[in-house]
C-alpha cells in the first residue's frame, strides 16, 4: 500500500475544509415568529448601521404599507433593516424583541407594539439601557398619553384625545342622540384602550346617547361582519356602528346591506381607498385618515437624526402632520381636499 505524501495530504485537507464552509454558508431556515431571527430584511449601503422594526402584524393593507415604507426609509438613509411580524399575539412580540437585544447587532428599534402594557418596562427600560435607541408607533407604552420616558420618540395619531374628537363629531352629527355600537381590535391595544377611554369619557356628557357594547375584534373583515350582524339582529332601533379600522369596516357595510339596515349611519377610523370611495358613495359617512408611510418613516427618521446628534420631537402628532390638509376627518364635502394632497396613500 501506497503512503500518502506530504503534499497530497494537504491537499486532502484543504477539500475538506472547502466543503464544510460551504455546507455552512448555504444552511438556511425558515424562522418562527418568535425566533430572533427577523420575517424580513433589507441591506443598503451607506453604513448608518442596523435597526429593526417590529410590526404588531402583517395581515392587513395598513401594516403591509408599514412594512414597505420601513424598508424604502431605511434604504433612503443607509440603514440596514430587519422587520418582524408580530402576529397580533404580544407574548410572539415581546419574544422577538428580547431575542433581538441578545444578538447586540441592533442600533435602534421602531416598535408598533401589541400590547404597550405588556412592553412597558422591556421598551422603555431594559433595551435602552442595552444602548438601543427606542422609537414607538402606533400604540403608547405604559398607559401613556403619547411619549414614555426612556424611549427617544413617539409618533402616533391615534391618541385618547383624537378618539374624543371622533366621538363629539359623531354625537353633533345627531344632536338628538341615538344609540351606538362600537368594534374595535384587540383588547389590549393601544387604539382599543384609547378608545374606550373616550367613550367612557364623553359618553356621561351626553346623556341622549346610549352605547350598547364595544367589541373587541382582530381588526378582519369576517370577524367584523359577524360581530355588526349580531349587534343588527339584537337591536332594531340602532342608530351608528363606529368601526375603528377601514379593513373591519368592510365587512360592517356588508352586514348592514344584507339586513337591509340603511338607517343605520357608520363611520370609520382608517382612511384607506375602500373608506374614500364609500365616504364619497354615501355607504359610510366619515373616515379618519391613517397614515402608515408617514408613522413609520418620521420614527426611521428620528433614529437617524439622533445617531448624527440632532435634537428629536418627542411626541410626533400625525393629525398635525403637513400631508393632511388640516384636519383628519374625511366628509364628503371636504375629500377633494385630501385628494389634491394625494391621499388615501394605502
């Protein structure tokens, strides 16, 4: 038998390790949710360093144009992005998030939390305390009006007070009172509790008003149909639905067409194309502007601006924001002032 030389043996060696680097380069899997390991991601070049943007979810039209806008921003100012789902579920979150802090690749976080109760301390604390700079959309943390301490901005539009514009604008619409139906989200998110906070307190300022139930939901238009359908069937005197995301409100128009309710007036926090075309057909009476490119991005912006030491807005109010043409609060009479400025943008 034949021994082996110096050189061939080398050469043996060297093949081996070639194949075992390329066994591990083209390992990949499919990460869960909860993994820390993102749904998305997003290269540029530029060196403004790595952010992730955690979404409360996926499944609808307003967080899909969240997600492409979070992607288009950061590729805009040199960021690489990872973006994960949140599913709607806050333990899947609250999971992602912390798993994200122990990979330490991360200079900041824009956070649409699922629950802002549940996030709290882990947001406002624990990861800026990591050094991770902390921006919040969407929902406040801690029970907060808008911006929590620890974190370095909050950008929403769907606050206690403007939820207390919407239900005084529905109340003078009928002055003579009525009764209203409410649908929501979730119950432990933030445009549900803030809701809820005004209706609970305008309602006593309004004695000709009755509110017969607030309804939690997952923001679908099934669940919604079904929801609108049982309230319709159990009350034949009501007068408003108010449902609280134009995605839901779909299927609320369907349950009142198939129960031939015309007499029963909706209207709609969202803003997206469907509400506008419906708004103009006389199918629902109002909408309120939402504005997920804008949510997103002026949270983007503020991480970028604070890494280079400019000063950041600590609460960014979106129904002040410039694209609107002053006012959230979308009629028939007033939409050629929202399509002169280009919305609905989803």
């Amino acid at each position: 038998m034949k021994r082996l030389s110096a050189h061939m043996i080398a050469g043996i060696a060297l093949l081996v390790l070639v194949f075992a680097a390329s066994a591990c380069s083209g390992n990949s899997s499919s990460p869960g949710t909860d993994s820390p390991e993102p749904s998305g991601s997003s290269d540029a070049a530029g060196g403004a360093g790595k952010i992730a943007y955690f979404s409360a979810g996926a499944s609808n039209a307003y967080l899909q144009k969240g997600l492409e806008a979070a992607e288009s921003k950061a590729k805009e100012l040199g960021f690489e992005i990872d973006t994960f789902d949140g599913r709607f579920d806050p333990l899947t979150q609250l999971n992602q998030i912390q798993n994200a802090v122990t990979t330490g690749k991360y200079k900041g976080f824009v956070v649409e939390p699922v629950d802002g109760n549940q996030l709290c301390k882990v947001l406002s604390k624990d990861v800026p305390a990591k050094g991770v700079a902390v921006a919040i959309i969407n929902a406040t943390l801690c029970g907060s009006p808008d911006w929590q301490e620890g974190t370095l901005t909050y950008v929403g539009g769907q606050e206690v007070n403007v939820y207390k514009e919407i239900v005084n604008k529905i109340f003078s619409d009928k002055p003579e009172g009525g009764t209203i139906a409410v649908i929501g989200g979730p119950a432990t998110g933030g445009p549900y509790l803030s809701m809820k906070a005004a209706f609970d307190s305008e309602l006593p300022n309004h004695p000709e008003w009755k509110l017969i139930g607030m309804h939690a939901t997952t923001y679908t238009a099934n669940e919604a149909f079904q929801v609108a359908q049982n309230i319709l069937q159990a009350n034949k005197n009501l007068d408003v639905i108010f449902s609280n995301y134009s995605g839901m409100t779909v299927g609320v128009v369907k349950a009142i067409d198939a129960a031939k309710r015309d007499d029963v007036a909706v209207y709609d926090f969202g803003g997206d194309k469907w509400a506008f075309d419906s708004v103009s057909s006389g199918k629902i009476k109002s909408t309120v502007v939402m504005l997920p490119v804008e949510e997103v991005q002026h949270a983007i912006q503020a991480l970028y601006d604070s890494f280079n030491g400019k000063e950041v807005e600590k609460y960014i109010d979106l129904t002040k924001d410039p694209i609107l043409p002053g006012t959230p609060f979308v009629y028939k009479d007033n939409m050629a002032d929202f399509t002169a400025k280009g919305l609905p943008e989803y």
